[in-house]
C-alpha cells in the first residue's frame, strides 16, 4: 500500500454508508429520541434486544453484532497481554499523547468542539478509557461482553454528526470533505495505535516487535468495528507510519478550538492528581509527547517541569529492566499499572458506565502478562518523506 495525496484527498469524500443509512432512517420518523432511551438497556453482546426498537436500528445492529470473519484470535491475545503489561503507560500515551494529537488537526478540533458531550473533557476520555478497556478484555467478542455495543454505539454517533453537519449547512463539504471521512477515521486509528506506539517508545517502554504489531492489529479490528474502510487502512506498522506522516503533513496546524480542547483536558488531569505540586507535570508531559512545535500550536505552557519530565525513559528504563529480569517484578509492576489505571478511570466516569448515545442536536456556536518475550525490542519505523 503506497499513500499518496491523491489517494488520501479521494478517502475525503466517503463516510459510512451503512451508519449514515441508519442515522438518516432515524432522524427521518422522528425516532431517534426512541432509539437512544432503549438503546441504554442495550450494553452486552448477545442480550436480546428491547421490544420497540425501530426497524432500521435493529437491522444495523443485527448487521453489526459480530466481528470481521477475518480476525486472528491469536493475534488479538498477543494484543491483550500487551495491554495488560503496559496499560498505565497506554493510558499516559492516550492521554497525553492521542487526545492533543486530535487537536491538532485544525477541522478535527473544531468537528470535537461541535458536541455537547466533548465540552466536557472527563466524558470523552471516560468514553475513551473504557472502551479501550472493553475491547482488551478476554471476551470482548462474546457474548456478554459490552465492548460490541459500544462499538455499535460509537459508528452510530459519528454517523449523527456527519448528518448533523451537512444537514443544516455548517460544514463546508467542497472544502474539507465529508465530516468524520473515511481519512479522518483513518488518521483516528493512527492517533490510537501508531502514535501509543511512538509515545511508549519515547517514553522508554520496553516493547517487543510481535507485541507491538499486536497492538497495532487490535486497532485494525476496531477499525473495522467501526466502519473504517479495511481497503485503505495500512496493513503493517510501516505502511502505518507512511500513512499518519501524511495525514499530519495534509492537516496539522493551529486552532483556537485545538487550544480551548487542550486546555480543558490539562485542566481535567490537574484536578486528578492530588495537590498542586505536580500539576505542571501534566502540561510537561504532553510537550514532552507531542514535540515544542505541537505543544506551541496548542498553547501548552512551558514550566520547570519540561526538563524533569526528561527523565521519565531513564526511570522507566529502570522499572523495565527490573521487570524483565524478575517474575515478582514483573507481577508487582502490573499490579500497580493495574490500580493506576483503574483509579484514573473510575476518577474520569466516577463510578458510573459511560453511555453513548445519538446527539439530537450541536451547540450552536459551531463554526466549521509476557506472553511473547521482550527481545529484540521494537524500534518504530523511520520517519517518511513526503512525496
């Protein structure tokens, strides 16, 4: 697969053709106020769906109740395991990383800022904490399991805003594209998978290759889960790379709605961490991650932290190192990656299950354990060249 600007500015015009039907079915009876209060009953896979739901939803939702007929259950083990020995770092890298990454991208901040719901930091990343953690259980793709719903949950929603936008004229399709495009969509896999890879790496993580393309393969199933057109995703973590170098070349810039996003979310995690000494950790973190030229574009203050945030890998280094070597090392480290990150995460939704629902309406002021061994350790690929 070989990205190109032609090929990329082609991914601008396409949404999802299937979610798109659903939400304009919706909408057209009046149903979608329906849909979302029995939808809330809905969390499980397998669970048998509500008496009332309308036909087209319970059509879209029969359609899209099981995974890709493609999917190596054994890579998506490898992928678990990754998760569960680096999850607090995943977790950082989501955080601090991902989340301004999006803001970044000027139309990608301004789409954010188009919802309610994202006016609100600590519900997006609740939202996207627990669906991480849905999707890297070990029955995510059975029955029972509530990582399916939320997939379905999460197309529908991008489905409503696309629908939202282009109806009532408040996005400029000749210029930027269908809303949430299928490049889009592609450039959000990358920011989850790619980019965590890239940040873990920086932050001294010790990775293995196999865990690593684990990963990455974990996000091409979600991709799918959602919509994404598997025709244009990158295959392998060098395709990957090729493709999000782009992406960010093509769209990266400032924004004053990449800046108020950014703010709201170093405000958000300032509020977690206990006291208000290690407040501007937060702020050196993501500078840190992103780079001074992002940082800058994002209004991330600098502060005396920048230069002791340097010294993160060094001390991570340590930690791997020690559990490399010893198995109770390893087990107390996971142990306390573990709590990390359940604590932020029940710190974000304070106790309660994020539901995702189909928006009625935008604000108005919206302009536009190791189980593979961690040898040969991964090392991201090269920087592309834009052609």
């Amino acid at each position: 697969m070989n990205c190109t600007e032609a090929s990329m500015t082609a991914l601008r015009t396409a949404g999802d053709e299937l979610a798109d039907a659903t939400v304009a079915e919706l909408f057209a009876r009046g149903q979608v106020g329906t849909f979302n209060t029995l939808m809330r009953y809905v969390s499980t896979a397998g669970a048998p769906l509500p008496d009332g739901l309308p036909d087209v939803a319970r059509e879209y939702l029969d359609a899209t109740s099981v995974p890709p007929s493609w999917v190596d259950w054994g890579e998506m083990e490898k992928a678990r395991l990754f998760f569960i020995d680096n999850n607090v770092h995943i977790s950082t890298a989501l955080s601090f990383a991902s989340m301004p990454a999006c803001y970044v991208v000027p139309h990608v901040a301004k789409l954010l800022s188009a919802t309610h719901g994202l006016k609100y930091p600590s519900k997006r990343m609740a939202e996207t904490g627990q669906f991480t953690v849905y999707l890297m259980q070990p029955d995510a793709f059975e029955a029972g399991s509530r990582f399916i719903p939320a997939a379905q949950k999460v197309r529908l929603l991008h489905a409503s805003i696309r629908h939202h936008l282009i109806r009532e004229d408040r996005w400029d399709v000749g210029a930027l594209g269908t809303p949430i495009c299928q490049e889009d969509l592609i450039g959000g896999q990358m920011f989850f998978s790619m980019l965590v890879l890239d940040s873990l790496h920086r932050l001294g993580i010790h990775m293995s290759t196999e865990g690593a393309e684990a990963y990455y393969y974990a996000w091409r199933v979600v991709g799918a889960m959602l919509g994404v057109d598997q025709e244009a995703v990158p295959k392998s973590l060098d395709e990957a790379r090729q493709f999000l170098d782009l992406y960010m070349l093509r769209h990266m810039g400032p924004s004053p709605e990449g800046a108020e996003l950014t703010r709201q979310l170093i405000d958000l995690y300032e509020e977690i961490v206990p006291g208000t000494f290690f407040d501007p950790i937060v702020s050196a973190l993501i500078r840190y991650l992103v780079g001074d030229t992002c940082a800058d574009w994002l209004q991330v203050p600098r502060t005396p932290w920048d230069t002791v945030v340097k010294a993160v890998p060094h001390l991570l280094g340590v930690l791997e190192t020690i559990e490399d070597r010893s198995p109770f090392g390893a087990w107390a480290l996971d142990r306390i990656g573990h709590l990390t990150a359940v604590f932020e995460l029940s710190s974000l939704t304070r106790g309660r299950v994020m539901h995702y629902a189909i928006p009625e309406s935008l604000k108005e002021e919206y302009g536009i354990s190791n189980a593979v061994p961690r040898t040969h350790r991964w090392t991201p690929p090269a920087a592309t060249v834009r052609p």
